[in-house]
C-alpha cells in the first residue's frame, strides 16, 4: 500500500482551475518532487496534501486512509505530516534547541537527547544554544529540518526549501538533505522549478503543467524517456529536428537515417510507434551530436558557452536548423568556423509534428 495517493485531485480557486485532475502515489522512504515552472500548481498540491486546502474533486488518501475529499479534510495536526517553508519559519526568540524540540509534545530528557541527536544528524552539533540569527542560511535550513522531522512525522512536505541558497550550497544542501532522509527513512516531497535540484534529490519526479502531472518518472526516465513534448522540452536541454519515418521504422533526418531504439510521443500512459511517412520533431540531447573531424557532415558555430570541462556550442545545420553539442573545451572552436559531427543515438524520441501546435 502506498504511504500517499492522490487520484484525480482538482482544485479551484474561484472559477479558475490551479490543480486538474492529477493523481500520484508516493511508497514509504521514497522521495517524490514536483517540478515545474512557477503558477503551475506545484505549491498548492503540496497545501493539499498537507490540509491547509480542501480539493473540489478527487480524493488524498495516507496509508489507504482518506484524508481529503470534497466532503471532509483532516486536520493537518492529525496528519503527521513535516513541513519545511521556504523561509524556513524558525522562531527568532527560541535557540536552536528551542526550535528543534517546539513540535515535541514531552519535554523530557529524552526529547533533549532526542534533539542532540538530530542536530548531530544534520550536523549541528554544538549550537544548540545559538539563535537563529547567529546562523548561516545554510545552517538555519538544517534546523528547519530537524524540527520538521522531531515529531517523527509519516511524511515531509519542502516547500522550495534552497531557493534563498547560493548555487554552491544548494547543490551541497541537497545531496545533504537527500542522505538525511535516507538515513531517518522519511517519506518527502519537494517542490521546485530547478530540475538539477529534483534530479539531486527525488526518487520520483512529476513535471508539471496547467495543474496537471505529465510525467511522474525516475529522472533518468524523463530525461531519456519523455512522455510528452512538454516534458522534453523542460527538462534537460536539447533541441528538435524535423524527421520522416521511413518504411523500416529508423527516422530520415537532415544530419541522417537515426538508428536505435524509437519511441513516440505517450497519450494516457502509452506509446505507439507512428506510421512510416508520418512528419515527427526529433529531439536531439547535446551529448546525441559528437564534435568528429572527420565527418563530412559539416555545421556552422553560432554560439558557445565554457563549462571548464566542455564547451556548450549551438550549431546550424545547411537547413538552417540548430542543434546543440558537448564538445570537450581542448576543442575550442571560433564562432562562425564550420566543424565536422556526426550522431551517436541509440534512444531516439519522436513527437508528432502537430504535437507542436498543442504545447
């Protein structure tokens, strides 16, 4: 049985739909994400689930427990849900300690040992007494979570929780907070717009938009696997290529006849190859295009980015089509200089051409 399950929750606010039919279920210790580009919803399905809004349709269930439904809402106290808020939420005039321990009901030596042994664990140790001005952004999220994980809760709601974080310690925070859930075996879901973030810490994520999930999948599996256009447009980076499939089911394109494994753009969970003569929209990642002198197949330079390590080039085809390429950053190309590449796919995704017109 799932810790969390939603089936087709909607919410409204006045006549405007915010959150549309959408349905996940989160197992006991797994890390779920929504991510998705702001006004999507994402934030209030997290209210949802943890009963400070009541869905107009649909129903939340906790452990097979209905807890939400147009009919009734549990209270979120009786839910045993966490919750970290973005801007943490820390009480000014308790200390650290005072924080960690407010959601414990006893106040005993053994919820003291209780709160040293979660500040050890998001590595606090010793600034028990501090307050919470005292602290680095950094540290006042990790008292933020240990005083979200004292009561012990069924499930852990992070609301953008390393938005206010530079890009260095939000990447190390992350990885961080991911262990520390691993290690409590604590159920969560996070909430973000940062796909690097989701994929650093989620088991599951769900892209959404306009109030729907379009894709609730391992991070490989949305990066190398989407399901709708969408999806493969926001996640990751990545460019399209007209194509035509060919009578033996490869892909005619500009660069080629694209080999490997094809799949097509899904429709409620399924996926049907296209006929041949069908016009698709290949997407092509930077690491499907590898920089090759020796190719005769030639692309223009119109732009480039240094990552250290690689070189980010945007490349036009003789069509004038772009496409993007990884190539290492002892390669460094002058803008507007013509290099050889050639394509190194062995998964290839295709939407139909008219799935454009439906973004």
């Amino acid at each position: 049985m799932p810790l969390l399950t939603l089936e087709s929750v909607r919410h409204a606010y006045g006549g405007h739909t915010v959150v549309d039919r959408l349905s996940l279920s989160l197992q006991e210790g797994e890390i779920g994400c929504l991510l998705g580009a702001s006004g999507c919803g994402k934030t209030t399905v997290l209210r949802l689930i943890a009963g400070f809004e009541r869905p107009t349709a649909g129903r939340i269930l906790l452990r097979g427990t209905v807890v939400a439904d147009p009919a009734g809402n549990v209270p979120p106290e009786k839910r045993r849900i966490g919750m970290v808020f973005q801007d943490y939420a820390l009480f000014p005039h308790l200390t650290v300690a005072g924080n960690v321990a407010f959601g414990l009901r006893e106040k005993s030596a053994l919820a003291r040992r209780q709160v040293d042994e979660l500040l050890e664990l998001v590595g606090l140790s010793g600034l028990g007494g501090k307050y919470p001005h005292e602290l680095s952004g950094g540290q006042q999220q990790r008292v933020a979570l240990a005083r979200a994980l004292a009561p012990r809760p069924h499930l852990l709601l992070l609301d953008e929780p390393f938005s206010n974080l530079d890009v260095e310690l939000r990447e190390r925070l992350s990885l961080e907070v991911r262990a520390i859930l691993k290690e409590t075996g604590t159920a969560a879901i996070l909430v973000t717009h940062d796909q690097h973030e989701a994929f650093a810490v989620a088991d599951q994520v769900g892209v959404m938009h306009e109030g729907r999930i379009e894709q609730w999948d391992t991070p490989w599996n949305l990066y190398h696997r989407p399901a709708t256009r969408h999806v493969a447009d926001f996640v990751g980076e990545g460019a399209f290529l007209p194509g035509r499939i060919a009578p033996d089911g490869r892909i005619e394109t500009e660069v080629g006849t694209l080999n490997g494994l094809l799949s097509t753009e899904c429709d409620g969970g399924s996926c049907a190859l296209l006929p041949a003569g069908s016009t698709v929209e290949v997407l092509l990642r930077p690491d499907d295009v590898v920089h090759d002198d020796t190719s005769s197949l030639k692309a223009e330079i119109v732009a480039k980015a240094f990552r250290g390590a690689e070189f980010l080039y945007t490349l036009k085809l003789a069509s004038g089509a772009r496409v993007l390429s990884l190539v290492p950053s002892h390669h460094d190309h002058a803008i507007g200089e013509r290099i050889g590449i050639r394509l190194d796919t062995e998964h290839v995704v295709a939407f139909r051409h008219d799935s454009l017109a439906r973004r």
